[in-house]
C-alpha cells in the first residue's frame, strides 16, 4: 500500500492512498484530477468530511479529505462510515437479483404472493418488477408520517389508490422500492437487513458495510452534519433498510463498483445476480430504470446526466416506456446513483467497458448537480487518460 500525504490548504487534510502499488505519475494524475473537482465543493459547502475511490483498471484509489466528526477532529480514512441514503437501492436490486437467481422469487409475482395481506388490493396489480422501477402507478416519495409500524404499513398499502396504470409512469419512491426489497427479504427466508449483512455483503467481500452498524464499529462511523450544523445520523423509519439505510465505507463502496464492472469474478449465481442488476427495463426519455442503478449510454453529456439525475425526475410522475424485451448493455453504459440523509450525501458512477469507477461519500448533504459534475469531470478525464 503506497500513501501520499500532502500538506492542509483550507483546513482541509489531503491524502491519496493506493491499495495497489502505482507509479508514481499514476498517483500525481489521479490526484490532480480528484483535487480539482473535490476541493472547490469542500469549500463552497463546508463539507466537513468527504471520501473518493477511484477505480481505474482495476487498480483503486483512495482521496479523503477533512473530518469524519467535528467534534473529535478524527479525520476521514477509506475505512470510515457513512450513510449511503437512495444508493443504498442498489443493494435492494442485487440482493432481490440473487434472489431470482436461486429461484426464491421472479420479478413477475406480485406482493402478495409474499404478503398475503395485500391480495387482490390495488397495490397486488403491479409486479415485484414495477415496484422496483417505481412503476407501480404513482407511489409518493415517502410514506405518510402516520406510518411508523408493519400494521400501519399494510394498512398504506391495502388502501392506496393508483394514479395510473402499473408500467405506465415512473415515480420515485421509497414505498415503492421498499416493498421490493422486503418481499426479496422474505423470499430470502429472512429479513431484508438479514439477509443483506449474513448473505449478500459476505459473498461481495463487503466487510465494512451495515444496515445496523455494531457497536465495535461505531468508532468509523461518521457523523453528518445539517442544516443546523450540528452532529446527526438518520433517523429509523419504515423499509429504512431497503430504501436508505446501508452505512458503508469508500473502500466497501469501490470493491461493489469494481463488482459491477467485473462480475466474472464471482461464481455463477453472484456473477448473474450483478449481471441482472445492469439490465434497463422502463425508458424515461432522460435515463433507463434499471434495479437501483440508473443508466445511459457512454460517453454521456453532463447535461443528459444532469437531466436524469434532476429534482424533475425525484419528485415527479415521469412517462416512462417499458422496454420489451428488457434491454441488455450493448455499448458503454454508465451507471450511476445519487444518495442522500439529513447528515449525509453521495453519488456512485462507473463504466465498466472503460473499467473506471468514482465513489463519493460527505458527511454533509450538498446538491445533486454539484455532485454530478464533479464525478462527471473525474470519469472524463480518467477515460480520456485510459484510450
């Protein structure tokens, strides 16, 4: 392992570390590149504490600059926690992915198959499928603040009301994807949580990853910081795990990229599980839905990106079209996701015909585009650098 420690500009402390061996000029390069795009949002947002991954190659870097808590001073490391918030979906998607790999459930049922008490409601019309790509016709972003207990929960759903016909519109929900990954969860013969920490991160080689984090890692978790700027964490709440709740490290979080990029890697039923993961299966015009990851053709504009990743397509009904057959990568594609809690906010990108791959974890929730642009202007570079 090579570390290159350079000296603090704006109180922030710059680190690169390598957990190969490099060159020299690979390191120079790949720092330049990261400091050029990150720096200038540590300041503008005071973002206490931030975490990059680069994978290039197969080879990963690691960029960490500042604070994981600003009480303590403990500086941010590869190895620190943060909460995922939306980019844990995309472990929704794997481990629901495997599921059907084991033949445990196909993306065809429908929930009640798994929870008998929603037979024949309106929510039983749409597939696990549609509620994975939020196509179940039109469940909010949240749930109701009622909402707090599995009771309340079939209660929501026994009684919601479509607003369109299952397949005929994309809405971002949590509900929505949170009912995906619960039906994966009992399907597994477990819990969504369960089987996410003893089965799935375990045949990853994730080993700092977590739904709940245990009290003997509690000393890498980082605290995120708000509005108030005052220290916090994400508050538990219903399907918290499938939608929002993995807490994971820069050095898990690239291993899972790096995963994605080369599932051959793995035995068959992991290997296909990540396969499934990449297949797009609703077309919204800006991006194709797939299950967590979001996804468009390489090279890709920063507007395009933008537009897929815009407030638009969060808070609103999009028309979205259902791909039939459902469509497998057939060029470069990217795959991203933005994530973000009160305290917390990050975005994964990566292009595995081009083998690179940015992960970028704060412990503070600054804007989407800004994150966007960053990683955009990373992934830029790190491909024009590899033709």
């Amino acid at each position: 392992m090579t570390t290159i420690k350079l000296g603090l500009t704006t109180a922030i402390l710059f680190s690169l570390t390598a957990t190969v061996f490099a060159a020299d000029g690979e390191q120079a390069r790949i720092a330049a590149t990261v400091d050029k795009a990150i720096r200038p949002i540590m300041g503008e947002y005071k973002v206490p504490g931030m975490a990059i991954a680069v994978t290039v190659d197969g080879q990963h870097y690691f960029v960490n600059y500042g604070v994981a808590s600003k009480e303590t001073k403990a500086p941010v490391t590869e190895n620190t926690l943060f909460e995922l918030g939306s980019i844990s979906k995309t472990f929704a998607g794997t481990l629901a992915s495997y599921a059907q790999v084991l033949g445990k459930l196909s993306f065809d049922d429908h929930p009640g198959k798994y929870m008998p008490d929603l037979s024949g409601s309106a929510i039983d019309k749409a597939t696990l499928l549609n509620l994975a790509t939020y196509t179940a016709g039109g469940l909010p972003l949240q749930f109701p603040d009622e909402v707090k207990s599995n009771a309340d929960m079939l209660t929501y759903f026994s009684n919601w009301k479509p607003g369109a016909e299952p397949g005929k519109e994309r809405r971002y929900s949590n509900p929505s994807i949170g009912l995906f990954g619960h039906a994966a969860g009992l399907a597994m013969g477990s819990n969504f949580a369960t089987a996410l920490e003893t089965e799935l991160f375990p045949k990853l080689g994730l080993k700092h990853s977590y739904v709940t984090v245990p009290r003997s890692a509690m000393g890498s978790y980082a605290w995120g910081y708000g509005k108030a700027d005052k220290p916090i964490r994400v508050n538990p709440g219903m399907f918290d795990a499938e939608a929002y709740g993995v807490k994971s490290s820069a050095a898990d979080m690239i291993r899972f990229v790096e995963a994605n990029i080369q599932p051959e890697q793995f035995d068959g039923p992991v290997r296909k599980a990540l396969e499934g993961t990449h297949i797009g299966y609703f077309d919204t015009g800006k991006m194709i839905q797939g299950l967590g990851w979001e996804q468009c053709p390489y090279p890709v504009s920063l507007e395009r990106l933008l537009d897929g990743n815009s407030r638009t397509m969060a808070m609103e009904a999009n028309p979205a079209t259902a791909l039939n057959p459902p469509k497998r990568p057939d060029g470069a594609t990217l795959y991203n996701k933005t994530g973000s809690t009160n305290g917390f906010g990050g975005y994964v990108a990566f292009v595995p015909e081009k083998k690179i791959g940015v992960v970028m974890l704060a412990n503070r929730n600054f804007p989407n585009p800004e994150r966007i642009k960053a990683v955009h202007a990373i992934l830029k570079t790190l491909a024009t650098a590899a033709e």
